[in-house]
C-alpha cells in the first residue's frame, strides 16, 4: 500500500506561480516512478508530468511543457510539481499518481498507476 497526500493548491491570478507537493508513505518512495494529473471540470482527466525512481527522466503534456516542472525529493518522499505562468485553463483539480511497476517507462496513461492521491483544486483567474 501507498499513501499519498497532496497539499499546495489555491486560488492564483493569471501569471502567477505555485507549487504543489505530494508526501508518499507506506513503500520505498525511490522505487516507485511519480506522475501528476489533472480534471477540469467537465473533462476528462488528463496526463500532466511524470518522474523516474531517480529523478533523472521526466515527461511532460505539450500543454505545461515550458512551464511546468516536475521533481522530487527521495529524501523526504516527496514529489513536487513547479507550476509557473498559468493560464485559466489550468483550473483543474490536481492528482499525484504512483507507478510501482519497476519493469516499465514513464507512461502518460492512467491505468498504468496504481496508487492516487486526493486531489488539489487549483483555480487560475484571468
């Protein structure tokens, strides 16, 4: 079992920056490779960024690359998601996600996760 705990989202002006964070507990955090997801409302979920076990491989949506920054700390089982100059459409409610396949790459897929965290609602106004 992993336990995710997300923290970080809010209400921003367009432009702005924010940082959301995710704590992991129950597993070694290092074998696990880390992604992040998005809803808006009325849409689909969709794939934001994702991280290896090390930190050293990270993928990204076309629609944050340039201004999101994925990252984690395997000291504090932590991963991060640096969100700089957002839009109104990254109003979204934000989800960390674990992947405990070790056999596999970074996937921008859903069902490739096995473990979720509750969700951040980030609201960008314009």
């Amino acid at each position: 079992q992993v336990q995710l705990v997300e923290s970080g989202g809010g209400l921003v002006q367009a432009g702005a920056s924010l940082r959301h964070s995710c704590a992991a507990s129950g597993r070694t955090f290092s074998r696990y490779a880390m992604g992040w997801f998005r809803q808006a409302p009325g849409k689909e979920r969709e794939f934001v960024a994702a991280i290896s076990r090390g930190g050293v491989t990270t993928i990204y949506a076309d629609s944050v690359k340039g201004r999101f920054t994925i990252s984690r700390d395997n000291t504090k089982n932590t991963v991060y998601l640096h969100m700089n100059s957002l839009k109104s459409e990254d109003t979204a409610v934000y989800y960390c996600a674990a992947d405990l396949n070790t056999n596999s790459g970074l996937s921008e897929r859903e069902d490739v996760y096995d473990y979720w965290g509750q969700g951040t609602q980030v609201t960008v106004s314009s």
